[in-house]
C-alpha cells in the first residue's frame, strides 16, 4: 500500500513510520505546520508542533529513507481546532482539543489529502489498536454474506491508550488509518524500537499541554483572545461570594482559582457547579453537587453498527430528522462502559443512540444518552467528549450535552 506517515518529530510517530516501512508499505514522511507564528509554537516538549520538532521529524525519514514534506495546515487549524476551543469556552463548554485536532486536522484535513493523492491510508504514533474480522450479515436478497469489520480497540499500554481521543474518527476514516503502535505495551519498549533503528528521538520526552497555548497558561490565552468581563460568583442560592475577569475562564468541577474572601459556612471547599456564560456568572458549591448519574450528548460518532443493529438500531438513519417528522428513532438499550476524559476510568452504563425533535421542534440530529449503573461520575461538563466502550472495543463517541446531577435531583424532589 502507498501510506502517508503523520511524522510530529516525536518518537512515537517516527517509529509508527519505521514500522509501516518494515511492513512493505511504500512510505511518505509528512509533518503537519500548524502555526504561522513562531513565538506561537513551544520550545521543548511542552507541545507536539514546535519548531524544533520539524527538524526532529526530517532526521527521522532521512534515516529510514523515505521522502519527507512539511504541510502548512495552519489556516485549517486555527479555523476549526482553535475557533472551537474559543466558541466552546466561551459558552461555558469544556472542550477537548485534542479530540477535534484528531476530527479536523489528522483524520479529516490530512487523510482526505493523502486520499486525493493516491495514497491508500494514513500511519500515525497513536496508542491503540485496530482489529479485523469477518461477521456474517443479511444481503438484500435475505441471504448470509461476509462482511469485514474493522474494530477500534484500546492499546494494552493503559497509561497511553489514545482510543478516548481517536473515537470521533468514524467507521469511513477508520478503514483508512493504521496504528502500528497499537500491540506496544509501554512507552520503554517503543523508545527501544527508536534506538535500535537509530532514531535520535529515541529519548526524546513526551509532549503534553495544548500546543497552540505557547506558555501553557490556557487562563491568560483565553483572556487574551477573548477579553476580560468581570462577572460575579455565586453560591446555589444566588448569594454573591466574589468576582471573576470571565466565566469562560472556569470548568464544572474546578476548585482553584476561585480567589473567594470568605470559607464556605461548613467549612468545606467549594467547587465550580455551572458555568453560565449568558449572566456571565459561575456557580459554586459543595462537592456531592457535582456528582452525575445521566449524561446526554449529541454529535454522536458511531463505529461498531453490530453492536447498534442488536440493540434495534439503524446507523442509516443517524442524521437529522426531516421536519414533521412524528416521533424519534430510538435504539433499545444496551450495557457498555463510559469515559469521560482522556485517562479517566470507565464506569458501567447503560447506553441509547437516538435520533428526534429537539425542544424547539428542530431538527435533531444523532444523540446519545446514558444511564449509569452502580458507579456514579463527578464534575462532568458539557463539551467534554464522552466515549462509550464495550470491554477494550471502541462503540461510539458524543460530545457531552447536559449531565444531570444526582443530589440536586434528589434534594429537588423533597
């Protein structure tokens, strides 16, 4: 196969590209420019698009031979990752860049170019795991053919499992897409691969931190691009406890940085309990406020069509609803685990995919809702991405909507 290899000039990615060219693949090196502005990117390891990477990247592929380009993407970046991650706070959303950078840039922008090119699928150094199998289905005839599914799984390395991340990809992009990291089970035996193949990245540390915020102060970026507007902060019951330069700046579940004069009367610390970003206001209170039972989410991805068919569902449906529309499209209910964050533990659920009439009569496109059994989550915000998982097997993704929180759902009933 002709495969496009996303090089970031980390070891991962340089090994991922060692790996495809072992394989046989006739292999292309491409790193991703996503910044015009020098002084955006970091030094370091901070990011995963700074200067000095790029070089790091072109020392890769000149080592194992292959050709290598840089792609200016900057202009696409900036308008989906980094207008999103601005649109979203500013609403009073948390929102995951790194999952939109997957969605838009590395599994959107850049695939559907190495497609337009010829080439057949793009590698990439992420964490985690794809399985094929054959599963026998109905034709349109009635008869049994043999269809070949593609899985997305976790990678048995727990601490770097990226499967939360790359969810959002969908069933199409999937089939395009290699991992070949994905059977490593640490970071130690990849950096051996590295040095072993003469990789100078081999000891290279890991990026962290959101690469487009230069100094890691994501407060003081977003302040910078969306100015200071000094709102209040108030408790459950509207009383005022102090001020803020922008609700923005706050995520449900945030404990510092509240700078309030004045303990709570229990003495207990106060957390973030919504952020409201129309009064300008954000609300805190005690801990057990923030503890969830219900998620609903929209921008529902769906990659595992067995698992929905089971549970009475038809993925061709999944999109909005023409008006008049008289009633909503519901799958039954089926048992699966969910995440929240990147490296959060799962929690058992019960989970639904639905298609219907927003409250307004709109059209509603495909949204997912959980119910979760015998565990419970804290601090859960909208924005967040939340990923629906069956064992190791990725099912879905949904961006998180509303979540209803338990104790204030009791303490309303009484």
């Amino acid at each position: 196969m002709r495969v496009l290899a996303a090089m970031s000039g980390g070891v991962d990615s340089a090994v991922a590209a060692a790996l495809a060219v072992e394989a046989g693949h006739e292999v292309v090196g491409v790193h991703m420019a996503l910044s015009r502005n020098r002084e955006q990117f970091r030094a370091g390891s901070r990011g995963c698009c700074s200067i000095e990477d790029a070089g790091d990247a072109r020392r890769a592929a000149d080592v194992l031979g292959i050709p290598y380009y840089v792609w200016d993407l900057s202009e696409r970046f900036e308008d989906t990752v980094v207008a999103d991650f601005l649109s979203e706070y500013e609403a009073g959303r948390t929102p995951n860049p790194c999952v939109r950078c997957n969605e838009h840039i590395k599994f959107e922008a850049l695939l559907d170019k190495a497609t337009a090119l010829g080439f057949d699928a793009v590698a990439t150094g992420h964490y985690a795991q794809v399985v094929t199998r054959e599963v026998a289905v109905a034709g349109p005839d009635g008869e049994a053919v043999t269809r070949t599914v593609r899985e997305l799984h976790r990678s048995p390395n727990d601490a770097k499992d990226q499967s939360y991340v790359l969810a959002v990809m969908g069933q199409e992009r999937l089939a395009r897409s290699i991992f070949p990291l994905g059977g490593f089970a640490s970071k130690d035996e990849v950096r051996a691969e590295a040095e072993r193949r003469g990789l100078s990245v081999s000891n290279k540390p890991d990026s962290y931190d959101i690469c487009f915020v230069s100094d890691g102060d994501t407060q003081g970026f977003l302040k910078a691009r969306l100015g200071a507007r000094t709102g209040e902060i108030v408790d459950t019951e509207g009383e005022v406890l102090g001020e803020h330069e922008g609700a923005y700046a706050f995520t449900v579940g945030q404990r510092k940085g509240l700078s309030l004069g004045r303990p709570a009367a229990d003495g207990k610390p106060r957390y973030v309990l919504e952020v409201e970003p129309v009064s300008n206001r954000v609300v805190v209170g005690p801990a057990e406020l923030l503890t969830v039972d219900r998620i609903e989410g929209d921008r529902s991805v769906w990659l595992a069509d067995d698992v929905l068919a089971a549970a009475g569902w038809e993925p061709a449906q999944a999109g909005p609803v023409p008006d008049g529309a008289a009633s909503a499209q519901v799958s039954g209910w089926f048992d699966a685990s969910v995440q929240v964050r990147a490296h959060g533990a799962p929690v058992p659920a019960r989970v639904r995919a639905v298609v219907g009439q927003a409250d307004d009569g709109a059209a509603d496109g495909a949204r997912t809702e959980v119910e979760l059994t015998g565990e419970t989550l804290r601090g859960v915000a909208a924005g967040q991405s939340l990923v629906v998982y069956q064992g190791t097997r990725v099912i879905g993704q949904s961006t998180v909507q509303r979540a209803y929180r338990a104790q204030r759902a009791a303490s309303a009933a009484r």
